[in-house]
C-alpha cells in the first residue's frame, strides 16, 4: 500500500510539473519540440551513466538537460542557415542524438546498465525501491524528490515570469518591443522542458513525456480561454489521467505509462466530441440551430413577397415549401414548427399566413440580408 | 565483397532496405516540400497498436498481417488529425503530438497485453520499436518490394497532380483538380512508406528515413523531378551504409546505423552542395565582400585624385586609402587591384590610378550617383 502511495505521489508531482510548460508549448505551437527534446535527452542520460555510473546527483541531471536544449540549439542553427524549414529540422535533429545514444547503449551493454525499452517506457514500479537517504535516515523515493524539485523550479519560473511569458506567448513582437527577451525567455522555457524530460523520464518514460505535456493542455484549451484557469485545468487534467492511468494499469496489470497516455487521450477525445462550447457536439448543435433559424428567415421572406399577390394561392400552400425551397420534409416540418410556435405564422386552409409578428422578422430579416 | 553478397541474411537485409531507402526517400520529398515532415514522426508512432492490435485479432505473426494492421492504424492516425485541426482550438502540432503519444501509449498497453497471453512472447512483437533489419526473411523483402513498386508506379501516375499540389494547392483547386483526393493519396503514400520501415527501423526512427534523404536532396536541386530521384538514391545510399556498417562490427543496430548514414548525407549536403550550401554561400559572400571594397578604394581614390587639379594618376598615401576605408585592411585590396591592371604601385607605399582603373572607378561613380529611379 505505501508502495502505491509513493507511486501515485510521484506520478502526480510529474504530471504537474509536465503540464504547467506543455500549457506554453501548446499556446506557443510547439508542442513537438517535447517530443524532439524527450528523444534528445536519452543522449544526455547515456553520457551522463558514462561519466558518473548513473542518474544520482542534480549535475548530472542537468548535464542530461542540456543535451535537451543543444537539440534546440541545433535546430535554430539549421532554420536560420535558411537551408531547411523548422518542421524538417526538428525531424533531422533528435533522431541523430537518439541513434547515437542507442548505439552508445548497444555498444557497451556490458559496462552500462541502462534498458533503452526502460528509458522510452519508463519503469515507475520501481520508483519506490530508490530510496533517497541521509545519514541512514530514509527520506522517501528520489523520483519523488526530483519532480519536487524540478515542480518547483517550473513553478518559480512560471511566477516569476508570468506577466513576460503572458505577453511573449501572445504577442511576442510587442514583447521585443517592450524589451521582454523573448529569446531568453524562449531558452528559459525550453531548459525546462528539458530538465522536466529527464527528471519525467524514469517515471513515464520519454516518448510518454509528450503525452503528459501536451494532451492536458490541449484538452484545457478546449474548455478555456483564460490563461490562469488553463494553466490549473491542465495540471488537474495532468494529474486525473496519471493516477486514473496508473489505478487501470494495477487493475489490468498493464504498462503503466502506456495506460496514462491512453487515458490522457481519452479526456482529449471525450472533450473534443462534448465541450460546452467548442465540442464537437456543441458545434453540431449550434450549426444546426443556425440552419434552421435561417430557414425561419427565408420561409417568412417568402410569404412576405407573396402575401396579397395572385400567386399567393400557391406560393404559400405548405407543401411548397419543399418544392420551392429544396428542404427535406422533415425539415420543412421543423422550420414550421418553429414559425408556428413563435407565433410568426399561422395555418389557414392548408395556407400559411404571415402574422404581424413574422412580417417584422421578415422585413428585418431583409435588411440583414 | 563477392563472400560478403553470398551470406543470405546480408542479402536479404540489403535488398530490404534499398527498397526502403528508395520509396522513404522519394515520399519523403513530398513531405518536406508540403512542410510535413512531422506527420511521418507521428504517423510511425500511430501504427504500432494497430499491430499489436492484428496480432491479438489474428493470432498470426506473418509480417503481412502485422503491417495491414500498421497501415489500418496509421489511417486512422491521420483521419484523427484532421478531425483534430478542423476545430479551430486544436492546432496541428498538438494534433500531431496527441496522436503520437496517445496512439503509441495505447499500443504499449496492447503490448503488454498481448505478451501475457500463452505462447505469445514478446519477440515478434517489439522488433517494431526500434527495427531488427536481421529479422528480414525473403518473405518480407518480397512484400517490401510488392508495396513499393506499385506505389511508385502511383506516384508516377499522379506525377503532375501531385506537384501542383506540393506547390501551389490553392491554384490547383481552383484548376478543379480533386484536391482532397489527391491529398489523400499522398497521404496513404506516406502512411505505405512508413509501414515497410517498421519492421527495419522502427517505429521511433521511421521519421528520419523520410526527412533525412529528402533534406539531403533539397540541397543539390531546385526540380522537383530531380529532388526525388536523388532523395531516393540518398535514402538508399544511407540504407546500405547502415547494413555495411552494423555487419562489419558486433552490436551496432542497423536501424540507428542507417539514420546515422542518412544524416552524414545531410551535413554533407549542408555543407557543400553547390549554390546553397555553407561553404559556398561563405565562399560566395567572401567575394562579394572583397569586390565591395575593391570599387569602395577605386572610387575613394579618384575622388583624392579630384581633388589634386583632376590629375588621375596623383599617387596617394597607403595610409591615406587606408583611414578612408576604416571597414577593410586595404592592402589586400590594392594588391588584387594592382593585378587587375586598375591601380599602380608607385615610390614607396603610395600608389595611383591606371587609366583602367579610373574609367571604371568614373563609371562606377555614375552608377552610384545616378539618383535611385
């Protein structure tokens, strides 16, 4: 049971720690670079195991980090050398840093313990075996303590420069303008990404990273248009998935990190087809209502231009409507409804006529028109 | 070389990846130009439940079965991007990123799945994450090449449409070319290029074998017709250069050797491909600089000369030209003009006008003049 607490602290330390950047990738629209920097870091890890035998102390972390950011270092020197575009650069770019780090791990498998599947899959059943200790005192899981840390530090980042971020995301040229940096700010950002990478890698793995980053805030997005609330809303969005995955995954004993990507992508889906307001159904709904509010307008229109003419005698029988307007039955039958309910017209003699209520809609209507 | 053909495993690894070479690279060039290089990256990810997802449905392993599902998969992969980016909230990179992770999370948990059931074991299944060229048995490359081929000879077909659409898509709707259509086509293109890379590359890696031969290839040519053929030689250049290098040391995995062998094309090309490479622009800007400052003393000097009751050939000062010229160390400048004819050396460091010289410096001075039109 302690173990299954630990895991599932851990996972939320990391799902919010990779929620709060992945909200500024998703609005910056660059959301692949998680996924080009989660690829590259594995170079760093590996050259880190190299030196140091393993992931233990913050430099070596950090040390994995920056191979991270000389990815996006990389891919700036080809975009600005104007030879390729920034799509096909980032696609150049991580696949060498990763090539060589598996074949630096297939190389020396004997002097290196690191499992490439582990560091893309991501082993978070065994984050409670890694103790952190001091003085013989046990101080709890080190995956625990490192997304502490690496939360907190994106959560001082983020208070610190809130207002800068806010400005550069939305309108970066006002922000150069205003002597806001974007390019250190870019950089800062994007340091942490990395650092998040690698401190989320043991948990989620690398290429999961990516789900954690950039599902929550895509999904906020679709719910919200203030930047306080999409922030919160990816983080609890982040979380949910991550402890709902990792309860499916114990269930079903499946790959941990596996089932919280899928979970994210549920949220994703089922937000997509039913948000208030942006969903998919909602769209829907509101085209449809638009369609036949039209509809309403033109089926007025026409009895207007009719009324008191001698064709009025056919022009205004129901089923005319059909004919004449190229609806469908059961949509004449509604857009009449609805006329007939709002008390725009009324049914005489299988005529309709025009009541003073829809001889205003029409006349309005037409002026709009 | 003849002993190194004989080994059947080799020969059949190789005619494997020259056909994967080959196709990747002339798709890739489409996605490249159409600034889709991405979609590849997450398209390879996409395909993998679906074949975990054929096993599990089939119970087969046949490398047939398994790609038809990776296809399936990878379709529907980009049926969800599209669905994604027609709202307006979802841009394309989050699309992009969501399915590559989603999809890729959703095949792990199938995999693990599917490993639990009696029999099944893990090694047919996860040679897709990273490639195993090894694994290619005459059957596959036979079905590599049964892909291929056909797909070609479509791109070949649609050749024209295709281009207008890489190029210039909204002229092309407005010619009344069935753009959707056409953009579909390509698109199942790419997803085929992508499925016969999995069992060699993998899913991770498949990316680069599209972008790779094909950035290599922008950098030689501006016709398309040529891009693609030299993006399909590069990208089975690579694809050899990998299965040489993996075979001719213990433990170095083919796939990653191969995008190694990919990528050392693109530097190449960065570097020295005529007109836009980087030697070449610093080579050309070099020259530009240098026929700048040549004109700038030219022209400096006949306006001293002026100065002196018009007599062109008055010598001036090195030190002189120099303090007019604060941008560039002159004496490089005055040896090269010196050669052309344009300048003489006169007693000690000073030096003069030739006739040439201050007819193009007086021609130049007209053009410079001239108020701009």
């Amino acid at each position: 049971m302690q173990a299954h607490l630990e895991i599932l602290a851990i996972a939320a330390v990391i799902a919010v720690a990779c929620a709060l950047p992945g909200t500024l990738l998703v609005l910056r629209r660059m959301a692949l670079l998680s996924d080009a920097i989660s690829h590259s870091i594995l170079l760093g890890i590996v050259l880190a195991f190299f030196a140091q035998g393993g992931l233990d102390s913050p430099l070596v972390i950090l040390g994995a980090a920056a191979s991270g950011v000389l990815m996006v270092v990389l891919v700036e020197f080809l975009v600005r050398s104007r030879l390729v575009r920034e799509d096909a650069a980032i696609g150049l770019v991580f696949p060498v840093l990763f090539s060589i780090a598996v074949i630096l791990v297939s190389r020396h498998t004997g002097s290196i313990h690191l499992d490439v599947d582990a560091v893309l899959l991501g082993e978070l059943a065994f984050a409670p075996f890694d103790r952190l200790e001091a003085g013989g005192a046990d101080l709890g899981p080190r995956g625990l303590w490192i997304g502490t840390g690496i939360l907190a530090l994106n959560l001082a980042f983020l208070g610190l420069c809130y207002k800068e971020l806010k400005l550069s995301t939305f309108d970066a040229g006002l922000a150069a303008v205003l002597g806001f940096m974007p390019g250190v700010l870019h950089y800062g950002l994007l340091s942490l990404v990395s650092l998040t990478c690698v401190g989320a890698f043991d948990a989620v793995g690398s290429i999961l990273v990516v789900a954690l980053m950039i599902a929550p805030p895509a999904t906020a997005r679709l719910l919200t248009e203030r930047l306080g609330l999409l922030f919160a809303l990816s983080a609890a969005l982040a979380v949910a998935g991550a402890l709902l995955g990792y309860g499916l995954a114990v269930f079903l004993d499946l790959n941990i990190a596996g089932s919280m990507a899928t979970v994210l992508g549920l949220f994703f889906a089922l937000t997509w087809l039913a948000a208030p307001r942006e969903g998919w159904l909602a769209r829907r709904a509101l085209r449809r209502a638009q369609t036949r509010r039209l509809a309403g307008d033109l089926l007025v229109i026409h009895l207007l231009q009719h009324e008191g003419s001698p064709t009025e005698r056919r022009e205004a029988r129901v089923i005319h409507m059909q004919e004449h307007l190229g609806w469908s039955p059961e949509f004449a039958r509604g857009v009449l409804a609805d006329a007939l309910e709002e008390g725009h017209v009324t049914r005489m003699d299988g005529l309709l006529h025009l009541k003073p209520e829809g001889r205003q809609r029409a006349e309005k209507a037409l002026v709009h028109i | 070389m003849s002993s190194f053909l004989q080994d059947y495993t080799l020969r059949m690894v190789l005619g494997g990846v020259l056909a994967l070479g080959i196709f990747s690279g002339a798709l890739g060039s489409f996605a490249v130009l159409r600034r889709q290089s991405l979609l590849g990256d997450a398209l390879s990810h996409a395909a993998l439940p679906g074949i975990v997802l054929a096993f599990l449905l089939s119970g087969s392993r046949a490398t047939g079965v398994l790609l038809l599902g990776a296809a399936i998969a990878g379709w529907l992969g980009t049926l969800a991007i599209r669905a994604m980016v027609r709202g307006r909230l979802t841009r394309e990179d989050s699309a992009l990123g969501i399915v590559l992770s989603v999809f890729f999370g959703l095949g792990l948990v199938l995999l693990t799945w599917a490993q639990r059931l009696p029999g099944a074991g893990k090694a047919g299944l996860d040679k897709f994450l990273f490639g195993q060229a090894a694994t290619l048995v005459r059957s596959d490359v036979l079905l590599m090449c049964a892909i291929a081929l056909p797909s070609l000879l479509l791109l070949v077909l649609f050749w024209k449409e295709l281009k207008l659409l890489t190029f210039d898509a909204a002229y092309a709707r407005a010619l009344g070319l069935p753009v959707e259509r056409v953009e579909a086509l390509l698109t199942l293109l790419l997803v085929l290029a992508i499925v016969i890379g999995l069992q060699t590359v993998g899913v991770v890696l498949m990316s680069a074998m599209l972008i790779a031969p094909a950035a290599a290839a922008r950098q030689w040519t501006d016709r398309l017709s040529r891009m693609v053929a030299l993006a399909a030689l590069a990208g089975a250049l690579s694809g050899a250069g990998g299965v040489l290098l993996s075979s001719s040391a213990p433990r170095w995995p083919t796939g990653p050797a191969i995008v190694l062998c990919a990528s050392l094309l693109v530097v190449a090309s960065l570097l020295f491909a005529p007109h836009r490479g980087i030697l070449w622009s610093w080579l050309r800007f070099r020259r530009n600089r240098r026929r700048l400052d040549e004109d700038l003393v030219l022209y400096h000097m006949l306006q001293m000369a002026q100065h002196h009751a018009g007599r062109l050939d008055h010598p001036h000062a090195r030190r002189v030209i120099q303090s007019m010229t604060p941008r560039a160390d002159v004496r490089p400048v005055l040896h090269s003009l010196e050669q052309a004819g344009w300048v003489r050396r006169r007693e000690g460091d000073s030096w003069s006008l030739t006739s040439d010289g201050a007819e193009r410096a007086l021609s130049h001075r007209a053009e410079r003049e001239r108020p701009p039109s």
